[in-house]
C-alpha cells in the first residue's frame, strides 16, 4: 500500500481497510529506517493513524499544521513525497529528523524544541483573519509539551481571542521521561471519563428559532450542561479558558479520527481535540519502553538492542559523582526538566527521592525555582541540555546571577550533537553565558576533570555554568590533573614556538594537534608547541595565557561552540586590552551560523575542525607569514 502513496492526494483516495494497511505499512517503514539511521521511534509510531486522518482530512498546501517540537513527523514526511528521501533521515545532506520549511511548503514551521506549537499556529490563525483567508490552522502538541509554560501562555490568549484554531493534543502519557504535575493529573481525569457529551451545534440553532423561549431555553441548557461537566470532569481547565473540548477519542482508530477532525472544521472559535495513542503503537519492545525508544541510536529490530556497546559517558560520570557529592553534603538537591534518564539523574533521583525534583517541561521554572531553594541554603544542581539552556536565559540572570546564588548549571549535550541539528546543537551557551556578571564558566577536558569541576563548584558558593558534551570522553588519555582553582588554566604541555589554548574536550584534540605539528617540519626546524588547557571561559586566566603568548608570539585556539564570544573572541580580548604586538593568531571554532545536522564527525570535517584539518590548515598560514620570533627562538 506504501508504494502507491507520493502525495496527501493519494491518501484521500484510499478506503478505511486501505489506511488500515497503509499504517501498518508506514509502522514497518519507519522501524527499517530508524533502526539503521536512528531517530525518534517512539512517538512517530505512535501518532501513524493520526497523521493518515489529517492528511485525509485538510489539504496542507494551503491548511497549517504546526507539529509540536517535530520529532514525531516521519509520517508526515512519508505522506508528501518525502518516502525515497526518508533512507537518508538524519545524515549529513539528508532529510531532516524535525519539520524544514526548505523541505516541503507542506511542513509550515520549523520546530525542535518543546511548548511552541500553540503560539506559532495562533499567530498563523491571527495572520489569516487579517487576510481574510478561510484555511484551517492546527497544532500537534504531546501532553510533556503541555507542561511547558509557554504552551499554557499560548492556550490562555487562544481561549480568551476566540480565534478559528485547532489544538491537537497527543495524549501518549509520556514526554521523555513519564509526565508529572497538574497537569498530567488533570488529562489523567479526562482520560477516564470517554462519556464526555460534546454540544450538538445543529439542535441548538433550531432551538434558537423558537420566539421568546429560545434563547433562554438554551442558556438554561449550558448551565446546567456546564454544572454536570464540572461534576463529571473536575477542572474543566480547557473549556473554562475558552476552548471548545471534544474528546477523548482513540488516537488509533483512523475513522474515529476523521469524523472528529471533520467536526473541529466546522466549528468557530478554538477546539482542543483530545487524542489518545500509544507511544510505541505496534512495536512491543518500543511499546513496553517508550522512554528508551524517544531516541534511540541504530538498533536490532528482533530484540530491540543497540547495535552500539553502550559506553560510560559525560552524563553518566556527572550522576555517579553528584550520589556522592550527595552522600556527604544534605544540602544537595537535583533539579530536572523532564529529563532525569537523559541527564544522569536516575541514581540520584533513585537514592534521594527528597531531594530531587522533575519539574515538567518547564526549563524557566526549573531555574527559578533553584534560585529560590539556593536563596533558603540549599545547594541546587541544574542538570539541562546546552539548547534548551536558551529557554531559561532571563532567569540565569534575573533570578540567579543578579543575587549571586550558589546555583550549578551543568550544560549538558554542548558543543556539535550531530543528527539532530540546528535546534539541538549546543554551540551557543559559552556565548551567551560569558556575557552574565557573577557566572563563572568551566568546561572539563576528561572524565576525572568533570568530577573534579563539580566538586570544586558545590564550594564555591557562587553560581556556575560547567559545560560538558554529549557522550564518552576522547581516547586520549591526560596523564594528570592539577587542583583547580578558579580562574586558574593549566599547562598541560610546555613548548617555546607555539601555544594552544582549548577548552573542554578540544583539549584532547589541541594534544594530537600539538603532536602532529612537532612531527612536521617547519623551515627545517622543528615545532615546539605549548598546550593550554583553558578550564575557565570566565573568568579567563590572563596571567598565564598572557605569558604564553608573549613567549611564542604563535597561537591557536580550538573551541566547541561558535566563534563569537567564546575563547576566540576571549583570547583576542587579552590580546587588544594587553597591547601584544606581532602575534600570529588562528581561532578554530564553528562558523556564525545554525549548523545542520550530520555525524559529529561529518560536521567536525566540513568547518575544519578536525586535527588533520587545522594542522594543514596552521602550517599552511604560518608559511605564508615572515616569522622572526621563529628563527629568533631557534
């Protein structure tokens, strides 16, 4: 049945029995794809016999579909012509595993992260009426995602316009970890009560069509209508903002589906259909682990394991650390967004039930409510993902910084993450934290340093931003680890011709770098190159970089993250505000630009970051430059 699908077209043409096969079809797919590939498994095949029922439905040349944070589009992507490409999901030059509007003029808006559907369809529905236009305009959005406070934003200014708009709410129970709070609870209730009436719009007319009794027959109708509601579903949240609520309905029953859809067409105003689904529906490995199934590297279908030896990484030594930490100092406590297994929270959460708190999808509430407790003498840890780091910018500084409170922030996932692109790469946050007075920012070049940094911030008393990357740490191996000391770099290789200054795990790569430079051969001499480990992007340790450069008058920075406002921009700073003259300078970091999605390694290539890359890349400039301080040190 898949064969005969290129378009949305061909979809509508289909029986009921056909989009049954069709499902089943699309489910087979998408499990050959991502267990080759990777990707989101879970959610897209879970939302199968949704997406065939609005693709039956609307016509998406010209109706809006906002798809909250995106990663569960796959079918979308099969459905409108996208099902060849689909081969290439993820992979460098491929198609993308989230919304692109460069893709198809069917994915309107390009989203990644959490709770914004709500707010981007609205303003698309509010940009109609202006228009004058007629088409509809929807938004897909997961329960986690209706933790989010911006979600909650958009719901209340939707409910209280009044405007032609549909909320989809994908009811699977589960964001990536298992949903908590009130509002969990509250579709929990909903859930349960499938007797729901929904208002019947045509009686209503002819009831209205009655003289002198009409009207007020039917406000007496609604009163008491609305009373049994408020008996039969406590906190008609959603109505009581609004919205007109029809549901639950089966999420996996195609025809239910339609027949619902094609009432939220009918109606004026906002609708929030309320959809039920199953994360995993039709994989039972995914189906009994839909946590470890959200994203999943390329895996064995038959027995649902990783086709990668699962090796320690960053995350991992951060939670096994912070138990520790833990054991000896009861003031600890660990905050999560939705995010305990991803952070490496769950030994904590495990062994201090009392001192851990998932929050939701709520990143500005995660740090405002650590400020609060670091106010009161606790000593809050804040483990949260570099991008979604973005989200809580205002409260790092307004809550945090602007008091001086002890808060750690652990940048989780910084740096290039590969496959998931723009919206998840973490190559902004020594940016735009290193703009924040009082932030002190650190970022460990190993396993051991990582420990060492988090250690070193639980006594600081003073808020910290440690920045670490996805996954295991180099294979290189440092031999030692001095005391860190804030504000205090490390020399981690002496040399006279050149210094490198890098910062978290491009110290590693600034080693292989340093050893293959002083393999080559330079105007017949050999290269003696200095290696700085930077620790602190803030504040920078001046004295000793400052007596490196002014030795070697040669240098390299390498950094994870962009090249404005990182240790590129941190190292010229020192240089112009120190009045250093004739020095030799080559930044490598990634380009002012969002960076699409490939493997790490791809990535890394592509802007030149790679050590065979920067060691061609300096010699090549070197050997253009007239070098006295070369000879003179020779």
């Amino acid at each position: 049945m898949l064969e005969k699908i290129n378009s949305s077209e061909d979809v509508k043409k289909l029986s009921t029995e056909e989009k049954k096969e069709l499902a089943e079809d699309i489910r087979k797919y998408i499990l050959e794809i991502v267990s080759e590939n990777g990707g989101h498994l879970a959610s897209n095949l879970g939302v199968v016999e949704l997406t065939i029922a609005i693709h039956s439905i609307f016509n998406l040349s010209k109706d809006r579909v906002v798809w909250d944070v995106g990663h569960q589009t796959y079918v979308h992507k099969i459905l409108t012509g996208r099902k060849e490409q689909m081969k290439t999901l993820r992979k460098l030059d491929g198609l993308a595993g989230f919304p692109k509007t460069n893709e198809s003029d069917t994915d309107c808006f390009n989203t990644g992260h959490s709770s914004t559907s709500i707010s981007a369809a609205l303003g698309m529905a509010r940009a109609r009426d202006i228009e004058e236009k007629n088409n509809c305009v929807m938004a897909v959005i997961g329960d986690g995602a209706l933790t989010g406070g911006m979600a909650l934003e958009a719901l209340n200014d939707a409910g209280y316009s009044q405007t032609r708009l549909t909320v989809i709410l994908n009811d699977n129970e589960m964001s990536i970890s298992k949903n908590i709070g009130g509002v969990s609870m509250l579709l929990s209730k909903l859930r349960t009560k499938k007797s729901y009436t929904k208002s019947s719009d045509t009686v209503k007319k002819h009831i209205l069509k009655i003289p002198v009794i009409g009207k007020p027959f039917v406000r007496l109708v609604q009163k008491v209508k609305r009373s049994i509601k408020q008996l039969v579903i406590p906190k008609m949240f959603f109505e009581d903002i609004g919205f007109r609520y029809l549901g639950p309905v089966d999420g996996h029953n195609e025809e239910e589906l339609e027949r619902m859809l094609k009432i939220t067409k009918e109606l004026d105003g906002p609708v929030l259909l309320h959809v039920i689904t199953k994360k995993g529906k039709g994989y039972k490995i995914a189906e009994e682990n839909p946590d470890k199934f959200h994203a999943t590297g390329p895996f064995n279908i038959e027995t649902g394991e990783s086709k990668k030896e699962k090796s320690k990484d960053y995350s991992k030594v951060f939670g096994d650390k912070l138990v520790k930490l833990a054991e000896k100092n009861n003031k600890i406590v660990a905050i999560t967004a939705s995010m305990k297994d991803g952070t490496g929270l769950a030994k904590f959460a495990k062994e201090y039930p009392n001192r851990f708190f998932d929050i939701g999808i709520a990143e500005q509430h995660a740090l405002g409510l650590a400020a609060g407790m670091a106010k009161e003498g606790t000593i809050p840890v804040v483990p949260i993902y570099s991008s979604f780091y973005q989200r809580a910018y205002d409260q790092v500084i307004h809550d945090i910084a602007i008091q001086n409170l002890p808060v750690i922030m652990c940048v989780d996932r910084a740096g290039c993450v590969g496959a998931d692109g723009e919206t998840h790469q973490g190559l902004l946050d020594m940016a735009f934290f290193r703009l924040i007075p009082n932030l002190t920012i650190m970022a460990p070049k190993d396993f051991r340093e990582l420990e060492e940094m988090l250690e070193f911030a639980i006594n600081l008393k003073a808020p910290v931003a440690i920045r670490y990357p996805r996954g295991g740490e180099d294979k290189y191996r440092f031999e030692n680890c001095e005391e860190i000391k804030k504000g205090k770099a490390e020399i981690v290789q002496e040399g006279k011709d050149l210094t490198i200054i890098a910062i978290g795990k491009t110290v590693a790569r600034a080693m292989k770098v340093a050893e293959e430079i002083e393999k080559s051969e330079f105007k017949d001499k050999q290269l003696s190159v200095q290696v700085i480990n930077a620790r602190f992007l803030k504040p920078l340790d001046k004295e000793t970089i400052k007596s490196s450069i002014i030795k070697t008058k040669n240098v390299i920075t390498i950094e994870d993250g962009t090249i404005i406002n990182g240790l590129a921009t941190a190292i010229k700073e020192l240089i112009i505000d120190e009045k250093l003259e004739n020095i030799n300078l080559k930044t490598y970091a990634y380009p002012d630009k969002f960076i699409e999605h490939g493997s790490v390694e791809e990535l890394e290539k592509r802007y030149k970051l790679d050590e065979e890359t920067i060691v061609k890349d300096f010699l090549e400039y070197i050997s253009t430059k007239e070098n006295k301080e070369l000879t003179k040190n020779n």
